[in-house]
C-alpha cells in the first residue's frame, strides 16, 4: 500500500510539471500560429504542412522501435536488472543508426522524387518546398538518434528535466517566430523558417544527449549488440510496425490525399485544426506521459490489481480534462478561430470541430494501448487493429474519389477510431483479463453521461443567444461549471468524492489560517 501511494504521488508530481511545461507550450503555439500564418500566408503554411508531414512519414519504422525502446527500458526499470537495461540500450542505439542510413537512402530517392513529380506545389514554391524536405529530414535525422534518450528520461520518471528542456525548447522556437515575422530581410521566409527550426532541433538534442549521460548508467554510447535483445525488440517493434504505419497514414498519409484531390489551401486548414487538436489533446496527453511507466511496471511486478485501476482511472481522468477544455470549443469554435486568427481558410472550423470528435474518443484508447504493449504480445493485436485502423487511408481516398468534401476523411476516421476501441478491449480480455464489460460501464458509459449532462446547459444558452462576445464568454464560463459539476455527481465514485472533499477542506483551512495571522 505503501509502495502504490509512492506511485501515485509520484506520477501526480510528474503530471504536474508536465501541465507547466505544456500550459507555457500552449500559449505559445497559440500565439506563434497565428504569427507563422501571418508571416508565411496561406499557401506557404500549407506547403510547410504538407512537405513537413511528407517526410514524417518515413518515421513509421521508427515509431515502431521508439515504442520498443520505451517499453524495454521501462520494463527492466520495473524488475531492477541494470545489466539487461544496459544490454536494451545498447542496442537501440545501433539498431537506430542502421535505421538513420536506411531512411536516409529512402528519403533523398523515393522522397524527392515524389514531391517534385506527384504533389501540388504552385511551381514557383517548388524550390521552396525542397529546401523545407531536407530541412526536415535533418531535423528528423537527429530526432530519431535520440529515441532512446528520450525513452530514458520517460522510463525514469524524470519529468522535470523532461519540463524545463521543452520550455527552453518552447523559447526558443518563439524566437525564432518572432524573427520570421518582423525582421526585415531578402532571403525567402518559408526557407528560413525552416532551417533555423532544424537548428533548434538539433540544440534541443545535444541537451538531452548531455543531461541523459550524466544521470542515467546506461545512457552511453557503446557499439555493442546483443543478438537476444535485438531478437526481442525486432520482433516487438516489427509487429508495432503495421500500427505505426496506420497512425501515419491515418494523418500524414491523408495529408496528402487532400493535397493531391484539392490543394495545399485545405493543407492550411487540417494544419490549423492540428494545432487545436494537439494543444486541447495535451492537457490529456502528459497525464498519460506520467502514468505510462506505472502501467508498465505494474505489469512487470505483476500487480495486476492495480495496474487495472490505473487504466480504467486513467481512461476516466484524461477524458474529463479533455471535455473541461474542449466542450467550449465545440460550441464556439468559429468565434474563437475569428479572435485568433481573423482569417483562417474554408473548412477549418468543421476540421477543428471533427478533430476533437476523434481525439475524445481516441483519448479513451491510451491507457489501453499502453498496457497491451507493455505484455510484449503485440501481434494479433496489431494484425486487427493496425489492420482496422490502416482503413482510414484507402476509405479516405474512396471518398475523395467521389467528390465528398473534404470533412469526410475525418467522419471515417471518427467511425474507425471506435471500431479500434472495442478491439482493443476484446484482445486485451483475452490476453489479461480485462473485464470488457466493466471498462464499457465504468469507463465509456461515465463519460458519455458525463458529457451529455454537462452539455445540456450549454447548448441551450447556444442556441437562444445571438453570436456575439458575450454569448462567447456565457457559453465558455457554463461549459467549465457543468463540466466540473458533472464530473463531481456523476463521473467520480463515492471514494474519489471523499478525496476531494477533504483536499478542498484542506485548502480552505491553510488559506483561513494565512488570512487569519495577516
């Protein structure tokens, strides 16, 4: 018992400073969007979108082993074996320099031919757009040596070193905005924002490297390999392989879809709507960071009591601070879009509202994905939902094909990312015994109850009220207040009420004993 309260308020420190990292990352996405829209135009953005996530697709073999890696070393962390963590390590970073030169050979053939034969660029940003390819398969490039270093700091819960090096990241990238945007110079703007963003990518990379050397063991740099290591992490990693591929066509893949059928405009769109999604998506996202290395040690210990009570709760917690940030964009995302960006192209606000459609119903996904890859048994599960999930490129093209507009890419992708759920759990019924009924009624059937009570106010105040600011602030102030109160009714349990109760209780007394000896 001892122990678990350990683990828990271990990952309540790492949640917290990862929501100090991520609320200063959040302003500052916010603004410099808005900013690189400004400085590059329409077009440009699109284009960098594109080309960006072009070459992010050759990092499908690499998510694979990231995954492998992270896993590994979490796993050996959870049993206390430090020559095998170094053994895990060791060749992680061979099998990544192997992959660099692989990926590189693709990149500088298939890659370039591809973006000057088959993309739509206007003709005169075509120069452009190769400079913003080798940009970022450099900046890729020295991403993907550190993989295992970044899998150390997650595995070693060390999230405030893990905070301060992405605020410091953070900075710097808004500097380079800033620049982009007011100072005065000749050179083509699209092009240099994007070598100085590769010169910060490699910046960000050297400190890891460095920080990861001095604190970690295992973190140095040895050209050994471990025939049974390398057996292990192939096989995990080429299993993961068909579910990293999926993601990327799901994303990238359809990325380009819409570049091919429409144009780099529609680009700019999804790139806006990305942006939301992916700020709203990480007041979730590091509370799953901070949770992630328990699921797995849990397992490894097997404490599979707890380790079930940390992905049902998980599931629970991270869809809740979703929906407390993400129920006042649905409802007035054109208003919020207008007062940040003023002009933004056709489609985005359909865009931004389906994306966070999914990401609501991925974000119940993650604790489960979590758990099946720390079993290590990942291929049958990855044959049937890597296999559903890789249906969003070819049910995409399909629509495209027929003159749909573009929105539908995202309705198949809402409609996929649900089948994905219940396989999920059937397979992870199977395979540890997760009680598929209970994660449906505990999980999934709170948070739709959950939502649908908390909406209910909201969308009558929406549908009664003109658009104006005010409505805009009624609407916002409502949907925090219902969301709060029908998460406190309905979506905590009788314990987790308590809990609360008795930390706001203790609050009020700290603050009335202060107030009082002033």
């Amino acid at each position: 018992m001892d122990s678990q309260q350990e683990n828990t308020k271990r990952i309540a420190k790492n949640t917290l400073m990862l929501y100090v990292r991520m609320l200063f990352g959040m302003l500052v996405s916010l603004y410099t969007s808005r900013i690189v829209l400004q400085a590059l135009g329409v077009e440009d953005y699109g284009i960098y979108n594109v080309v960006g996530g072009f070459v992010s697709m050759f990092s499908m073999v690499s998510s694979s082993l990231s995954s492998a890696v992270s896993r590994f070393l979490t796993f050996e962390l959870g049993r206390s074996d430090m020559e095998q963590l170094k053994k895990v390590f060791s060749t992680s970073l061979c099998i990544h320099l192997v992959l660099a030169a692989i990926i590189l050979l693709l990149a500088e053939s298939i890659g370039v031919w591809f973006l000057n034969t088959h993309m739509t660029i206007p003709a005169e940003r075509i120069y452009a757009a190769n400079w913003v390819f080798q940009a970022s398969l450099v900046a890729f490039m020295f991403g993907l040596f550190s993989v295992p270093y970044h899998a150390s700091i997650v595995a070693h819960e060390r999230m405030t070193a893990f905070a301060y090096i992405g605020i410091l990241d953070i900075i710097l990238r808004l500097c380079i905005v800033l620049f982009i945007a007011y100072a005065p110079f000749r050179f083509d703007r699209l092009i240099v924002y994007s070598l100085l963003l590769v010169a910060v990518g490699i910046s960000m990379q050297a400190i890891y490297w460095n920080y990861c050397r001095r604190h970690f063991e295992e973190c140095c740099f040895r050209l050994n390999f471990y025939k049974d290591c390398w057996k292990a992490m192939s096989s995990f990693a080429g299993w993961n392989f068909i579910g990293c591929t999926a993601g990327l066509l799901k994303d990238q893949g359809v990325n380009v879809l819409l570049n091919l059928f429409i144009g780099p405009i529609v680009n700019a769109a999804r790139g806006i709507a990305n942006t939301v999604n992916n700020v709203l998506f990480s007041f979730a996202g590091n509370f799953m960071t901070a949770l992630k290395p328990q699921i797995t040690k849990s397992y490894a210990a097997g404490n599979y009591d707890y380790m079930f009570s940390l992905v049902e709760r998980g599931s629970r917690y991270s869809y809740y601070i979703l929906l407390l940030f993400t129920l006042p964009m649905l409802f007035e995302t054109e208003f919020i879009l207008t007062l940040w960006l003023k002009d933004y192209p056709e489609h985005t606000v359909n865009f931004v509202r389906l994306a966070l459609l999914i990401t609501m119903c991925d974000i119940l996904s993650n604790t489960l994905i979590n758990l099946q890859l720390a079993t290590g048994k990942i291929r049958n599960y990855q044959l049937a939902v890597g296999g559903t999930l890789m249906m969003n490129f070819p049910l995409s093209y399909i629509c495209l094909k027929m003159n749909f507009p573009p929105e539908s890419v995202l309705f198949v992708a809402l409609v996929v990312a649900v089948c994905c759920l219940l396989l999920r759990l059937l397979f992870l019924r199977k395979m540890v015994g997760l009680s598929m009924r209970r994660y449906l009624y505990n999980v999934c059937g709170n948070v739709v109850v959950v939502t649908v009570v908390a909406l209910l106010v909201p969308a009558v105040v929406y549908m009664q009220m003109p658009n104006n600011v005010a409505r805009f602030f009624t609407i916002c102030l409502l949907s925090v207040i219902c969301t709060m109160v029908s998460i406190y009714l309905i979506g905590c349990t009788a314990h987790e009420r308590s809990f609360i109760r008795e930390k706001a209780i203790s609050v009020h007394t700290k603050l009335y004993k202060k107030i009082d000896i002033n």
